[in-house]
C-alpha cells in the first residue's frame, strides 16, 4: 500500500475486529459443541484455550500484519524476503476461502429462518413437522443455494466499500445491534422454567465427561470462533494503528468472544431444558431444534425471528473478515481494484457455495472421502487447517521473526508491558508450539 489504511477510530476498530471474531462459531457452533462435551466441563477447557493460546496467536497475527502493512502472503513475503515462509500466507487465504464457501450456505439458512419468522411464524408447529421441514429445504439443493448466493451478495456489496466505508462502518452498527439482541434474549430466557437446569449444566462441570475429544474440539472452537490461522487477523491488523496497544486489543476481543459465546449458551439452553430437547442434539439444534423451542414458548415467533436475525448479524460480520484477506491479497499481489477484486472472489466462493449446499443433498454424489463437500470442508478446516496455520504462525513469531520486531509491536516502544511481554513471548516460543504440536500429532495418528 502507498498509503497506509487504517480503521478510523478505536471503536471502529474494535467492532471490527469483534464482528470478526462474534460469529456462526459462537451461535452456531459453540452452543452444540458445549452439548456434546459436557457443558461446562468444555467451557472451562475452552475459555483455558482461548486464553492461553487463541489471545497469544491472535496477538501474533497483529504484529505481523501492522509490521508489514500487507497481506497474509505479502507480509511473510516482505519479512522473509520471498523465503518458503510465503506458504503461511496461502494457507491461511485458502483456509478463509474454503470456510466462506461451506459458512455462505450455514448463514444462508438463517435468511430462510427470518422469512420464516416474518411470514409464518414458529408457534404452534408440530416437532415432526418442522424436522420435516429443514429436511425438505436442505433437500431442495436451490432453496439453500439462492440463500447462501444472496448472502455472498450482501458480504460483496459491503467490502466493495473499503475499510473505512463498508467494513468499518457496517460493524460500527451491527455488532451493538448484535450485543442489544442477544442479551435481551439472555434476559428472556431467565423467566424460563428450565432456566436453573440450564445453569447446572453450563456452570457446574462434570470432569468425567473430559476426554481428548473434548479438549480437541476446544481448540478448534477457539480457533474458529477466533477467526485464526485464516490470515484474518494479519490482514486486519495491517489496519491498526501504531498507536493501538495490540496486548489491550486482543484481550479485549478475545473476552468479547468468550462472553458473547456464553451469553449465547444461556440464551439457547433454557428453552431447551425447558421443554424437554437433547443438549446433545449437535450441529442441527440451532437450526432444527431450536425452532421447535420456539414452537412450544410464550412469544415463541418473537423469540425466534431475533434468534435468527442475531445468527444473520453474526455471520455477515465474520464472512466480511473472511473475504478481505483474500481480497487484500489480489488487490496487493495482483494489483486489482477493490470492487474487481470482491467480483472475481465472489464468483469463485458462490461456486463453492452451491457445491456445497447440493452435497447435501440426500443421496449426493458430491462427496469427498466419503463425506459430503459441505461436512469435508467443516472438518478440514476446523481440524487441520486452523490449528496448522496457527502453529506455524507462533513458531514463526516465536522463533524466526526479529526479536526486536516483535517487541516494538507488542510494546509500542513502552516499558510498561515487559512483564507482560515476557510472558506472551514464552507461549508463542515455547507453550503454544508445544501444544498445538501435539495436536495435530493427535490428528494423524502419530501419538
């Protein structure tokens, strides 16, 4: 960049970087995998994760992408000199492309839930009849197809324009709107009669239920929900001012996370135990069993229209940080202008979108190693591809990137954070590649 972007204020900056993180991962995800893991028992291992080593890596991100000014590919360019570090960066570009792609179609459904919402309402329909339902529209291949290309199309309308005037300014409004909605449900949910069995399961941990399953699927989630090792976080971090403190930064949306994903389990759960549904229900209770909550609640169809506009809210705002690291990318490497750039990356993600969505299609032959598109590129993200791109960001930091480098970043030429200091360079050197070694060692078999 000739001249620097930056965001353009400390709470522009903050929501952005928030929407990035408050997404599907915290609504969608993190409610269902809580119900497989044993509630709180994966909450406590998860919010360990996310502070030990989503923040540090997260930090990471920051220094890379303010010390360069560039995108994923372009910063490890610039600060190795063309060295095979370069790799990072395509990684983490791949990653966001193949999450957008199978993420469009998840956030389409939830266009699908408003109309829904608006035009029929929840209340009164049989349990059956809205599992049928979901089954039939997944099943149409195009009705979740149009949904996911209208929500590649909105995503697309805001990056066209820029930092400061589409991102910048979309979350300075949607990510309050987003907070109002979801406590407003939270204090909803404490009238609910199942609202003490809710508390037990996500405040009282059963250790028992702790398996390496569990702590697997916590640093996933952390990841995800973080949005890291995708290049998100390098690119918005080329946007930060020098003046912001990246260690405030980081832990200030990292505990925005770890709060929103909460909020968002105590919002979800009472009805459930309310009125006597699985919290093990798994990646459908969003989607398939919550509405039969809703079906069943006083104000069920006002209950449920805002669930479903606070899943769209949450997803528009994570699918933005998505699409401009690769937009960045193609605009620095390539030399593209912005909105040819957002035409060329939508045209390729709406490809992906529709395959994925037709994958999952009962009886589809859009498969890959036997699963379909949609659930092979969930997996190969969330397993791999994160944890690896993370690893490999730490162990850069950590151990290649000049030590003085990473300092000026972390401190801002200030003596207030050394000890602070300290400490995040011991995970990122040591702690961080240390576990996350072992987790993907755990994936393939190895250990």
């Amino acid at each position: 960049m000739d001249k620097k972007v930056t965001f353009g204020s400390k709470f522009g900056t903050l929501a952005v970087v928030a929407g990035s993180v408050i997404g599907l991962g915290n609504i969608w995800r993190f409610p269902y995998l809580a119900g497989n893991n044993g509630g709180s028992a994966f909450i406590i291992i998860y919010i360990l994760c996310s502070l030990t080593i989503a923040i540090p890596i997260m930090m990471s991100e920051f220094v890379i992408g303010r010390q360069t000014g560039r995108n994923a590919f372009g910063a490890f360019d610039i600060l190795t000199k063309g060295k095979r570090w370069t790799i990072v960066g395509i990684l983490g570009i791949l990653t966001s492309f193949f999450i957008y792609g199978f993420y469009s179609v998840v956030a389409g459904w939830s266009i699908s839930f408003i109309q829904t919402g608006i035009t029929e309402g929840f209340v009164g329909k049989d349990p059956t009849e809205i599992q049928n339902n979901f089954t039939n529209y997944i099943n149409t291949g195009w009705k979740p197809t149009v949904a996911a290309l209208v929500f590649v199309f909105f995503t697309a309308m805001i990056v066209i324009g820029g930092v400061q005037k589409g991102i910048e300014r979309m979350n300075k409004v949607l990510m309050p709107v987003l907070a109002f909605i979801i406590i407003g449900l939270f204090v909803y949910s404490t009238s609910l009669e199942g609202f003490g069995k809710a508390m037990n399961f996500l405040l009282k941990p059963d250790f028992s239920k702790i398996t390496i399953n569990t702590m697997l699927s916590a640093i996933g989630q952390s990841f995800f929900s973080m949005s890291l090792g995708m290049g998100c976080m390098i690119t918005y971090g080329a946007y930060v001012k020098d003046k912001t403190s990246i260690p405030k930064l980081a832990i200030t949306i990292g505990l925005a996370d770890l709060t929103i994903a909460t909020l968002a389990g105590f919002a979800i759960f009472p009805g459930v135990f309310t009125f006597g549904i699985e919290p093990t229900s798994g990646p459908t209770l969003v989607f398939e069993t919550l509405p039969m909550v809703f079906s069943m609640m006083p104000a069920g169809n006002i209950f449920g229209l805002f669930f479903f506009i606070l899943v769209f809210i949450a997803a528009i705002t994570s699918s933005v940080s998505m699409l401009e690291p690769i937009c960045l990318f193609i605009i620095q490497e390539l030399k593209v202008k912005r909105a040819m750039a957002v035409l060329i990356i939508s045209l390729f993600v709406a490809t992906l979108a529709v395959l994925c969505a037709f994958s999952q299609v009962e009886g589809s032959t859009i498969k890959v190693m036997g699963s379909s598109l949609f659930d092979f590129l969930n997996s190969l993200t969330d397993r791999f591809m994160l944890p690896a791109g993370g690893f490999l960001i730490v162990l850069f930091v950590g151990w290649f990137m000049k030590k003085d480098l990473v300092r000026g970043q972390i401190t801002n030429g200030s003596t207030s954070f050394n000890r602070g200091y300290g400490i995040y360079y011991f995970i990122v050197r040591y702690f961080a590649p240390v576990i996350l070694s072992v987790f993907l060692l755990n994936l393939s078999g190895v250990i």
